[in-house]
C-alpha cells in the first residue's frame, strides 16, 4: 500500500513539473520579463521627479534625504499640539513678506487672470488663495507644507466621510450604528502618526495601478493556453486514458497552474518593494495609512500594516484570476478565444466604471489591492454588519476553489467521452 501511495505521489509531482514546464513557452517568457521590467519602471516613474532633482536645479522637489530631515523634525502623534504646529507653519508662511507677491506683482497677475476672462466673483475669490498671493519661493515652501496640512486634517476628514456615509445609509439604523462605532473610534481612540513613507506609499502605487498589467497579463498569457492547448493541438483524446489517470493530469495542471501564479506575483511583488525600499529606505513603517490619495476608510492600520493587508488581498484576486482563465481555458474551444475572454475580464474594470459596492467582487479589484480598502463599504449577513471587503475576499476564496474544481470535473468528463 505505502509503495502504491509514493508511486501516486510521484506520477502527480512528475505530471505537475511537465505541465509547469508547458506552461514557459518562449511567449510566456517574454511577457514575464516586460512585465517585470514594466512594474520596475512604474516604481521609478511615480517618484522620479524626487531622484532626478539633482539634474534639474530648478526642480521643486527636494532629494531624499531632505524629505527624510524635514519628516525627523515634524514626525509624531497627530495629537492637538502637533495639529496647531502644522497650521501654525503654514500662517507663517503666508505672512512672511518675502514669500509674498508685490503689490505690483499681485495687480499684474489679477489683471492677466482678467484678461484670460476668469468671472470677476472668481479673481475676487481667488485674491486671497495662497497660489495667489505666494511668490515663487512662498508656492514651494506652502507646497512642502500640504502633507503635514493634509496630516493635520486627519480627524476633521474621518468625521466629515463619517457624516456623508451616516447620509448614504441613514434609512438602516443598524449600518449607521456601526459606521459611528468605527469612525468614532478611529477619531477618539486612534492617535495616528505622521512619518516619512515615500517607499510605501510608492508600493501602493505599483499595486494599485501597475499590477492588474504586470501581474495580470502573464498570468493570462501563461494560463490561457493551459487545458485549451490540449484541444489544439489534438493530443486530449491522447492524455491517459484510465479514470485515475485522467484526474492526475487535471490536478497536475491546476497546480502547475497555481504554482506559475504564484511565481509571477511574487516576482512583481518582491521586485517592487526590494526597489521601493532601495531607492526611498524603509522608514515610515508606522505611518498614518491614510496619508496615501484617497484613502476615507476606518480601519486603524499603520501604512505598513496595511501594505500586508494589501499585498495579501493581492495574492487572494490574482490566485482567484488565474482560476478563472483555467475554467476559461478548459471550457473554450481555442486558447485565442480565453485570452480573449480573459483581458476582457481583467482590463474592463480598468476601462469601464463600475459601482463600487459590484466591482470590489471583480478579481481585478482585488489585485489592485488598494482600492478595495480605500473606502468602508458595509454589508449585512445575517442581520450583522460587516465590511464588504470581507466578504469579497471571502467569495473570491470560495469561488477560486469551485472555478478549480469545475475546470477539473469537465476536463475528466471530456476525456472520458
């Protein structure tokens, strides 16, 4: 018995390197490294002007180690005292007479605006605007100001998206129950810290808006062909004929499968934040998360909790992605025609808007990883309240275990016709 059972096991170990090695065609290769030369460059690009300042002495931004000084001296707890420093920084700026325009200076650039045929209740409005009345120097001094102001803002934005949400769902006292819970608790119980995060926030970039391409598109290149090409090729009817047989090639496949998934993220994932870190240093791990763009949710996570919050989420949509192309490649007649349905399925969400309660069940939105946290959407399940997100990364678990197990099922039904 015990030698029949190692023999089974190393028949399916055997069939799963020969289908991961089907899976590395010259094609697949060649997406895998562009990719990956793709997310390097997004992780580059998005903070390239803060590299590059030492070519260009004109440039606004200031080099790295300068923003990590400035960050050394206003880094602490967003407590009432630091907000009135922050605030306090930027009135001084703003009544420092050499960061201001001359009064001559000041009449001419109203009079251009007046001339560009700006409304004049709009140049009334903008006379006192900080852009307005700043000179060159004043704009770059305001403008290193705005993500402290923006940090000293941290409880005044959690109370007013507490408020809109209370509006959206004020017809459920339940859903309003918990969203004060969570939002008062983020507001009173919750001291969030303000601190250097220039390489998290650069990986949220990468995953937010590269990964849906660099992730994505290999694993659908590499995955499409996976139980199509049998059909293609004419060799399905040729694949072990015994029942046993024909549910070890399955399982072989499925793995190999999960195996290439998992290789392709990891290689994106690990290359990003190894270049983040390298580039912009490792410090900031407990910063306030919702420093990064748009961020309005309740869950009291620093920003490098939530990147391991994000990058799992990740993981969870592109595994649940890869499922889908098998069941697609299993259940089209040509690996063209699951590409095909494939992109459709991973760049739609890209290209179309879609409701934000809907699109978190997307794959896509889940291997973006932010976005399906940026917000709080709640949900009922049995009469409890509950984040939404939960439940999509839940159904997308579920559902990747069932698109598996079908892809499974008709492949063994079609070899046995």
């Amino acid at each position: 018995i015990c030698t029949s059972i190692i023999s089974d096991g190393s028949l399916e170990m055997n069939l799963t390197k020969l289908e991961f090695k089907k899976i590395f065609t010259p094609l697949t290769v060649i997406a895998v490294v562009v990719m990956l030369l793709l997310n390097l460059y997004m992780t580059f690009d998005y903070r390239a002007a803060y590299l590059l300042t030492a070519l260009d002495p004109d440039s606004k931004s200031k080099p790295i180690e300068t923003l990590k000084s400035e960050y050394a001296e206003k880094r602490g707890e967003i407590t009432d005292e630091w907000i009135a420093a922050r605030r306090s920084d930027v009135e001084n700026i703003l009544n420092d007479p050499k960061y201001l325009k001359t009064e001559d200076e000041l009449k001419q650039y109203l009079s251009d605006l007046a001339a560009q045929g700006y409304p004049a209740e709009e140049i009334e409005r903008l006379k006192s605007q900080p852009y307005t009345i700043l000179n060159n120097n004043g704009i770059t001094a305001y403008e290193h100001t705005e993500k402290f102001t923006h940090a000293a803002s941290f409880y005044d934005n959690a109370e007013e998206e507490k408020q809109y949400l209370l509006d959206e769902y004020s017809s459920d006292a339940d859903i309003c129950a918990d969203i004060s819970a969570r939002y008062d608790a983020l507001i009173n119980d919750y001291r969030a810290f303000c601190d250097y995060d220039l390489a998290y926030t650069s990986i949220q970039y990468v995953i937010a808006n590269a990964f849906p391409f660099t992730v994505g598109v290999p694993v659908l290149i590499g995955l499409a062909p996976l139980f199509a090409r049998e059909r293609a090729r004419k060799t399905d009817a040729l694949i072990l004929s015994s029942k046993l047989g024909r549910r070890d090639t399955a399982r072989a496949k499925i793995c190999a499968g999960t195996l290439y998934t998992l290789l392709v993220w990891s290689v994106m994932a690990i290359s990003a934040a190894a270049y983040c870190f390298i580039l912009y240093g490792a410090e900031g791990f407990g910063a306030f998360w919702q420093s990064f763009t748009g961020i309005s949710s309740p869950f009291r996570w620093t920003i490098g909790q939530a990147i391991i919050v994000e990058l799992a989420t990740s993981l969870i949509g592109t595994l649940f992605f890869a499922c889908i192309v098998m069941l697609l490649s299993e259940l089209t007649e040509s690996m063209f025609v699951s590409v095909i349905l494939g992109a459709a399925l991973l760049l739609t969400p890209m290209l179309v808007s879609i409701g934000a309660g809907a699109a978190i069940l997307l794959p896509t939105c889940l291997i973006r990883g932010v976005m399906i946290w940026s917000v709080y959407i709640p949900a009922k399940l049995f009469g409890s309240v509950m984040p939404a997100q939960y439940l999509a990364v839940a159904a997308a678990a579920v559902l990747s275990i069932a698109c598996c197990t079908a892809a499974a099922n008709v492949f063994c039904r079609r070899q046995a016709a």
